[in-house]
C-alpha cells in the first residue's frame, strides 16, 4: 500500500531539517511572566522560530536574518514570492524604519496602534537607502516591495513585550502552512507545526480570532489590501484629519482660511474640493465670538472669488468644547484665540497653533478692501506653509 507523503514530510524523512521537540510554555497574555518571555526573545535572537498568540490569531515569530528566514519559509512552506510583515513592539519604533509619515498615517498609528492594523508604508528613495544601511541585503528583499514597507504593532502585552526584548528586528506571519487557515489556539499551532518550531507560547484563544486588516495609505486614497478586524469604514474614522480655523467672528479671517487651506490641500492631493473628505481630510472653521448664521463679509467673499474660491455660502458658528473635541489641528489668528481654545478644552493646547507661526493676523472688519487685502495676503501665504506641513 502506498502511503501520501506531503512535500514537508518528505524533507524532513529525508533530512532537510531534523524534527525537534517543540517546547511549550504557558503563559499569561495580559500580565506575561517577564521571565518566560525573556526565554523566548533569546531564542528568536539566535536564530530560533517561536509562535505566540496575539490579539487576532498566532505568529510565528523569526529574526529578520536571512537564514532564520529561510527556514520560516521551509516550515511555513511558503510558495512564491511573499514579503514578510515587520512587527514592533512600541509604536514609536515605526520611525525606525520609516521616516516620512504622512498626517493620516501618523493619526492612523496614533489611533490604531497597537492594534489589530497592518500598515503598508511607501518609502521614498532616502528612506530605503537609510533602511539598506540598518538591514541585510537579502532581508531587505523579504520585506520591501515596490518601494514599500509593512508595519504591525499588535495589541498583546505577550506579543510587544517579546519583540521588545529581542536585538534583531521581527517578523510574525501567521501561524500556518500556506494555504491553511491562521491559527487562533495553541492546539491548532501544534497541529500544524509541533516538532518544526522551537518554541510556543501557549497564552490561550486570541481575542477577535481573526487576522488584522492590512491597510496602505497612499497620497490619493486608503487602500485596503486584505480585509480583517476593522472595517473600512473604520479605518476611515480613525485616520481623518480634522482641521479647524478659528478668528473672532467667523465671518473674515478664518472662512477665508478654510477657503483657502481647502484649495490648495486639493491641489496637493490632485483631486477636487468637495472629495476632500472621502480623501481623509476635514476642514472646518469657527469663531470664538461668533453669533450662529452670518455670511461671510463681502470683502472675504470678493478676496477669494478673486483666487477661484467661493465661500459665499459660508454660515458663522461659535466655536464649542464639543467641536474642539476631534480636532488634529487647529489654527487661531492671534494669541487671545488660543487662549479662548484651551480655556474650552485644556487638552487642546498641543493641537493648537498661530496660523503665521510667530505672527498674529489682523481682523480687517471695518477696515475698507486694503485691510481685507493684507489680512487675506498674511493669511494665504501662512496657509501655503501649513498645507506644505502635511507630508502627503
């Protein structure tokens, strides 16, 4: 009788690689004993492969090296080219390896990481210059690709304290053989991979038991490239920016801002004003004094029509606690408008800025043209600057 033997089986009947005893140590997900977890940081640094659960499903984890690597290949049975996902333990450590981060990004990873979201970065060429100086040459082709990098921070005390206390960078691909399901439990990892890997971490059932959503973030849209734990619509959510433009009555200085920022962060995008939001970016505007349903003054609305920007539609609004309170960015027109931000909303002290930077802009109502003029010159050339801010 003939019995199937797979391509694994035959490689390690024949000797390829030696089965070995896996090693299984229990541990705590949430309150990790530091210990355990030492152990096996060790061993990832020596070139060992080591599965441990995370808050979607089980990783394998392997030192970026390209003999540690190849033998996540052989044990993974990895077909065709696939580029591994680098995974990090602090957010922070992103700047590690990525340099220019755009606005949506950076709020993506300040509101999503750790968590369950892959992030796939596009590098510029200094970038991966920089990245070839820290990585092998043959590691860096595992996880490049068209100029281009993957990022995980997951949300698993286990999992970031093990990447934090390991030396080389790591990676985690899901703890399966390619073409299988991802594993979600420490039986289900040996099922697939016991006597192949040196070590798992037995930390019980993930949490959601299904992999992250791998998102790229380009200048002219969110991408989604797998599908996962969080939706699109909430990776929407969780990476718009919100800017804001504050003066005193909301119906000069900060409408014409808002008209302004609006047109030339739409030709930095290279798309239209009214797509603005479907691209990831909230402009809004508001008065510290303002009283609720004026026009703009006509001066504001000849100023723009004059460089292609209608705001004859605008309507004041005073500016709240409330509408403070998922703002990214906020621009005030002189000191006593800060002042009137942070005393609604301490916490907004960190979001907010001087449109002009060092400059306070003066309020032209009751002015004539020439001081509309020169309030709305000080105002577009400080918008130019704030628009070239966003790395975009």
């Amino acid at each position: 009788m003939k019995i199937a033997v797979n391509p694994l089986q035959r490689r390690q009947i024949f000797g390829t690689f030696h089965l070995m005893q896996t090693k299984i140590i229990k541990i705590d997900s949430d309150k990790p004993d530091v210990e355990k977890i030492k152990e096996a940081a060790r061993l990832l640094d020596s070139g060992g492969l080591v599965a441990f659960p995370t808050e979607t499903v089980y990783g394998i984890g392997c030192r970026a090296q390209a003999d540690s690597l190849a033998r996540l290949d052989e044990v993974k049975q990895r077909i065709g080219e696939k580029h591994y996902t680098l995974h990090i333990g602090r957010k922070e450590d992103v700047r590690k390896y990525v340099s220019g981060i755009s606005a949506r990004a950076e709020k993506l990873i300040r509101k999503g990481w750790p968590g369950p979201i892959s992030i796939v970065f596009e590098l510029t060429r200094q970038e991966i210059e920089k990245v070839q100086g820290i990585l092998e040459r043959e590691v860096f082709a595992y996880m490049y690709k068209d100029n281009s990098i993957g990022i995980r921070c997951p949300d698993n005390s286990a999992a970031a304290m093990l990447i934090q206390n390991t030396v080389w960078p790591i990676v985690a691909p899901s703890a399966n053989i390619t073409g299988r399901e991802p594993t979600t439990q420490a039986q289900e990892v040996l099922d697939q991979f016991d006597g192949q890997i040196d070590l798992l971490l037995d930390g019980g059932p993930c949490k959601y038991r299904k992999g992250s959503t791998v998102v790229k973030i380009g200048k002219n849209e969110l991408q989604i490239l797998r599908p996962g734990v969080v939706s699109k619509d909430e990776l929407q959510s969780l990476s718009t920016i919100n800017i804001l433009f504050v003066c005193t009555g909301n119906i000069c200085r900060s409408p014409i801002a808002k008209g302004l920022f609006q047109k030339y962060l739409a030709k930095n995008l290279e798309c239209k004003v009214d797509r603005l939001e479907e691209m990831g970016y909230k402009v809004d505007s508001a008065g510290a004094m303002a009283i609720p349903g004026l026009k703009a003054s006509s001066e504001s609305v000849a100023f723009c029509a004059e460089r292609g920007v209608d705001i004859s539609t605008h309507r004041s609004r005073p500016l709240t606690g409330d509408l403070l309170l998922d703002c990214d960015y906020v621009y005030v027109m002189c000191q006593a408008h800060r002042q009137h931000v942070v005393s609604l909303r301490p916490e907004a002290a960190k979001q907010s800025w001087l449109l002009a930077e060092d400059q306070e802009i003066p309020d032209p109502i009751g002015g004539g043209e020439q001081a509309y003029k020169r309030s709305g010159a000080l105002i577009e050339e400080a918008v130019k600057k704030r628009v070239a801010e966003f790395l975009l």
